[in-house]
C-alpha cells in the first residue's frame, strides 16, 4: 500500500512538473536558463581571458576566427575583400577591434614594404576610413604611410589635423616638429629659400610657438637679406624664447647687419636718384628727396601694397603744386638694403599715378647718409 501511494505521489509531481514546463512563463525554466547561461558566460570568460593573456600588448582584445572569411582574405593578402567582408559580417563592436589587429600587423611591414604594398596599405586605410572618419589608429596609420612613402609634407599635414583632433596625445607634437625639421633642414641644405618660407609660414599659421620653424623662416629671411621680416619674426617672441639657442645667434646676426656700412645702388633720373625700397612685400621705386620730410607713394604704387598696411588720418602737406590734403598709412616697416624702420608711415599722392614715389626724411634722418655721384651709390651708416 505504502508503494502504490509513493508511485502516485510520483506520477503527480511528473504531471505537474510537465504542466509547468509548458507554461509560457514557466518558472522551472527560468531557473534552468539562469543556471546555464552563468555557467556558460563564466566559461565563456575564462576562455577569452586566457586568450587574451597571450597576445602581444600592441594587439587589440577581438581576434576573430582563423577561418573567418575576412581573416582569410586578409591573410591572402585581399586587403580590401577582407575590408568588404568585415563590413558586412560583423558587428560594430567587433569592426574597430578587427581591423585594428589588421593594422598593427600592416604596421610592422611598413619598413619593408614595397612601393606598390604602400599603395594598397593606403587605400586600404582610407576605405576603412570612409566608413569610420574619425577613427585615431587609422587616421595615424595612414600619417606612416606617406611617411614612408617620402611624402613627407602630406604626413606633416596629416600628423597636424591629427593633433587638432585628439591633442590629449602630446607625443604627436613632438612627432610634427621633427618631420618638419627634417623637410624644412632639407630645403636649408638647398638654399631653396622662398619654397621654405612658403611651407614654414604655412605650418607656423598651426604651430605659432614652434621655435624650430621661427629659426628656419628666420634664417632664409635673413639669406635673402629681407631683414625687416626676419626681425618682425624674431623680435615678437618673449624675452626668454630670444634667449634660445637658435634664436639668440640669429638675433645677433640682425643686430650685426644694423651696424654695418649699407651701400645702396641708385639709378640716374635727370638730376635725381631712384632706389629699391621694400614696403609692404612689396618692391617700389622712390626717388630720394631730401626736402620732403615724409615718404610718398604714388596712387598706382599703393594700389600694389597687399597687406600690413593701416590708415591713419589725412594730412595737409606743401608740394610743388601748392598745399594739398593727403591720406597716410602705417605699414609694418620699410627696407631699403638690409636697413629698415619699423613702423613706418607714408603718404599717398592721389593726385599723381606715373614715375616712382618720395623716400623723405622720416627714413633718411635715422642714418648717417650721402650720396656718392661718381659711383652712383647711396651710403647709409648707423648713428651711434
């Protein structure tokens, strides 16, 4: 009797385990589940911790498969079938960490890659980077890559917008100044003056505080004898950085120029002299008038002044045509040899368009000067 009731207590706890288990909401279910799914997640993490002790540091977490179609691909060399097929078979969280791992394996080739290699390396990275634009290894990978194509002033833009973008990384500063050390100690060695005043001006509009550009665009200033630039450039830097290394000797050598003899060359104009002078950027013809207490442009000369110039007031001034009412400016400086004034005011002759301008007593009085008739030459010497 005793077994036949046991047998039925049996047979109802089955029937209501089973009526259970085919409830929607069953909570024999949701027990099993729960237990398995911890089991398997633990299990699941075990694995990928031990995975991932083994790979190099420079790797990123998600190896995908061995025989993952894309991972073949890549392996085959298919850049960019593998990049077509990581697009459309796996998850964004996987995407980044995948090709990733397909950089930093590309990255250890750099070296020895071939021109043609170089070439699918970049428009590998650059497929990648339409779909991902921000994405900062890849934006760097493809910053090595003109590096080692020897496009060296494409990697220093690149390396530039990089830093704008993601200036937390410093060491990326320090990665732009020796490119462009290197592009602008190149264009040195070439006395190739206007081409590195051209790409130092551009690359210090970025970096104002670089003084290992101020040096360079400095030293081809200098080499071209446009000492008014090179001292605009130099003198607007604190007292401390004049005091660096390659500053201070360039400083010098500005000075030295100051103090020396200048002879400027003059060219015959009926019983006057024209020169050269620099005003603005700008080469103008002035006659040497030691009446005139101001310079004068005419109206076509200063139609040619570009920048740096500002208005200041109109003023009445005696001419030979009576007293008339003219417009000044102030421009950055006048050059005339290596001698310059900084700031230097000017007079505009609205009236007059043809023949050279006036070079006055407001440039002239700062020197010693006379002119040598004989040998047609204009002799400045510093007052002491």
């Amino acid at each position: 009797m005793k077994t036949i009731f046991s047998l039925i207590l049996l047979c109802s706890l089955s029937l209501n385990i089973y009526l259970d288990w085919q409830r929607p909401n069953s909570f024999l279910k949701s027990v099993f589940n729960d237990e398995f799914e911890t089991v398997l997640v633990t299990h699941t993490k075990t694995n990928d911790t031990a995975k991932t002790s083994e790979k190099p540091p420079y790797q990123a977490s998600f190896a995908p498969a061995k025989n993952h179609p894309a991972e073949q691909r890549f392996a085959n060399g298919d850049l960019l079938g593998a990049l077509s097929q990581w697009r459309t078979s796996t998850s964004h969280t996987q995407s980044t960490s995948t090709v990733h791992n397909w950089i930093n394996k590309l990255k250890n080739a750099l070296n020895s890659a071939t021109s043609t290699a170089l070439a699918e390396y970049l428009l590998f990275v650059q497929n990648y980077l339409s779909i991902v634009p921000n994405d900062f290894v890849a934006l760097q990978f493809e910053a090595e890559i003109f590096v080692a194509q020897g496009e060296r002033v494409e990697a220093i833009y690149r390396y530039i917008r990089l830093f704008q973008q993601y200036p937390e990384h410093a060491y990326l500063k320090e990665v732009i100044t020796e490119l462009i050390s290197l592009e602008l100690n190149e264009l040195l060695e070439q006395s190739n003056w206007h081409e590195l005043i051209e790409k130092g001006q551009i690359w210090l509009s970025e970096q104002p505080d670089n003084l290992v550009l101020i040096a360079h665009i400095a030293k081809a200033f200098l080499a071209l004898e446009n000492n008014l630039e090179a001292e605009l450039l130099l003198t607007q830097l604190s007292k401390q950085q004049q005091q660096h290394q390659l500053i201070a000797p360039l400083l010098a050598e500005l000075n030295s120029k100051h103090q020396q003899v200048e002879t400027i060359p003059l060219v015959r104009h009926g019983e006057h002299y024209i020169l050269q002078a620099r005003i603005a950027g700008q080469q103008i013809d002035l006659m040497i008038d030691t009446g005139a207490s101001i310079t004068a442009l005419t109206s076509t000369q200063f139609d040619l002044l570009a920048y740096d110039v500002n208005f200041l007031t109109a003023r009445r001034v005696s001419t030979a045509n009576g007293v008339v009412e003219i417009p000044f400016y102030q421009s950055t400086g006048i050059q005339i040899g290596s001698k310059q004034q900084t700031p230097f005011e000017f007079g505009v002759m609205t009236s007059s368009t043809q023949g050279p301008g006036l070079l006055g007593m407001n440039f002239l009085r700062h020197f010693k000067f006379e002119i040598d008739q004989q040998n047609a030459q204009l002799i400045l010497k510093p007052r002491q």
